[in-house]
C-alpha cells in the first residue's frame, strides 16, 4: 500500500493568502529522518484526506501509522519524493512517481497500519485509499504529495518544487507530467494551470465523496515534449 497514492488526489482547498515574498527554499531528495516532519505537514495540509481514510477524530493515530509504514518500507517509501528545506525547517514537499520505480511494499505498510489501528481500522483505511490509486502510464511522471507549511505559502515554493520534479522527470525522459487535483481546490488548480497544466480528465466518485467529502477530481496533465 502507497501512502503517496493517499495524497494524490485529494486535497485541502488552498488558502487565498496573497503573494509574499519569494523564498529561496533548498529542494533535495527526502531522507527517512524526515518522515516525522513529511507526516505532520502531510497530516495538516491534507486533513481532509487523513480524516476521511482514518476517521476525523483519528488523523495523528493514522499520521502515526503512515510513519510505520514508511519505516517499514524502509528507504523505498521515499522514492521520488523531493522535500524544500528553509533555515533547517521542512516546508514542502511533491513525489515523483513513475512506472519503473515499481510498487511499494504492501504487506509493510498493511502490518503497521494493523500495529496502530487495529485490523478493522487498517481494513477501513486500505479501502479508502484504495479509492484515490492511480496507474501510472510508462511514459508519465506523476505528481503527488505537492504540499508546502501554510506560513510560506504563496511564496513560490511549490513552483521551486514542481520546476524540480519536472526536471527530474525529463532527466527520466517522461513525455507528459499527470496530476489529480480536487475540483474544489481552486488555488492548487491556479497553481497548475499557470504551469502549463491542462484539464484532461475528470475523476467522480461517489465512494470518495462519502469517506472525503470530496467526489470530483481533475486529472490534468503537461506535455513534455
Ligand atoms: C497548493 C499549494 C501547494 C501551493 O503552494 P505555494 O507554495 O503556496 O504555491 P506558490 O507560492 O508556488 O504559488 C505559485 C502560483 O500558484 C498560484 N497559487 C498558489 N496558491 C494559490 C492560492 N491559494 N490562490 C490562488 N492562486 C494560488 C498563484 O498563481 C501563485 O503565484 P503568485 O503567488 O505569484 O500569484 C499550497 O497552498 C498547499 O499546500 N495547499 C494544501 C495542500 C494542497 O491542496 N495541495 C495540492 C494537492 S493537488
């Protein structure tokens, strides 16, 4: 089980804070001695997800069983993920995901979901994120996780993020760049479109809407070519 797929689709409606000044963040590979800062950013930059794959008065029991299963997994949960790291702090982070990098470990990360939520929260869970998996194409690169720390937000972080990640996809040769993104999220799809990301496909589910609260998403897509 993907805890990247978890935070793909889905999303937060992005706060409409105006512009700040650019940051200079570093962006590097994420390292396992981040996944404590990763879970907490991830934990409240994608609340909506946490609390609908693990109950909405459950989300630091399911950021505590998203940690273990990255441990588990070991250094391969990390896999394309890139962090933005300001003055010594984790600010942001997006994944990079293609088809070569292969799966995750799925027994891992379901034994450490069964470690901290029992087998019937671990079921739940499963299932819920199960609904937000994406079956990534040989020649995409797929975006996910893209989160930054609301303080430095609109400072041009996730641009730096994704300017990277798109870089490392070229260097991987991918032809296109794909995304899901909430239809309500208004800001992240800004984000998008001024990147040269295009609608390409939309995403219903009526399932996803019970448990998230959020029922349409857009696959939006940018050529590389
Ligand atoms: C979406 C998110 C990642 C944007 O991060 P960010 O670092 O603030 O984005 P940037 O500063 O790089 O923004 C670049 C451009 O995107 C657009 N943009 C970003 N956030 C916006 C917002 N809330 N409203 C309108 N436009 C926005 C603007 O065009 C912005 O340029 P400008 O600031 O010069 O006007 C951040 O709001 C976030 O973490 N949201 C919660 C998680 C989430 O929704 N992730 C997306 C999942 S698909």
């Amino acid at each position: 089980m993907t805890t990247h797929a978890l935070q793909s689709p889905h999303s937060l409606v992005a706060s409409s804070a105006p512009a700040g000044p650019a940051i200079a963040a570093v962006i590097r590979p994420a390292r396992l001695d981040d996944i404590a800062a990763i879970v907490d950013l991830h934990s409240s930059a994608f609340a909506d997800t946490f609390g609908g794959a693990f109950g909405h008065g459950h989300i630091d029991q399911g950021a505590r069983a998203l940690a273990a299963a990255w441990r588990r997994q070991g250094a391969a949960s990390m896999r394309g993920m890139l962090v933005a790291e300001h003055e010594g702090h984790l600010i942001g982070t997006t994944t990079l995901r293609t088809w070569e990098m292969g799966g995750y470990d799925t027994s891992a990360a379901e034994l450490a979901f069964q470690e901290v939520l029992g087998v019937w929260g671990a079921t739940r869970s499963l299932f819920a994120l199960s609904l937000l998996d994406h079956r990534i194409g040989h020649h995409e690169g797929f975006l996910a996780d893209v989160a930054v720390l609301e303080t430095y937000r609109r400072s041009g972080v996730a641009r730096s993020l994704l300017a990277r990640a798109e870089e490392d996809a070229r260097a991987r040769h991918k032809r296109f760049l794909g995304l899901y993104v909430s239809a309500s999220n208004g800001g992240a799809r800004t984000l998008y479109h001024s990147l040269g990301f295009v609608d390409a496909h939309t995403r219903r589910s009526p399932f996803a809407w019970l448990l998230f609260g959020q029922g349409t998403w857009h696959y939006m897509r940018k050529s590389l070519l």
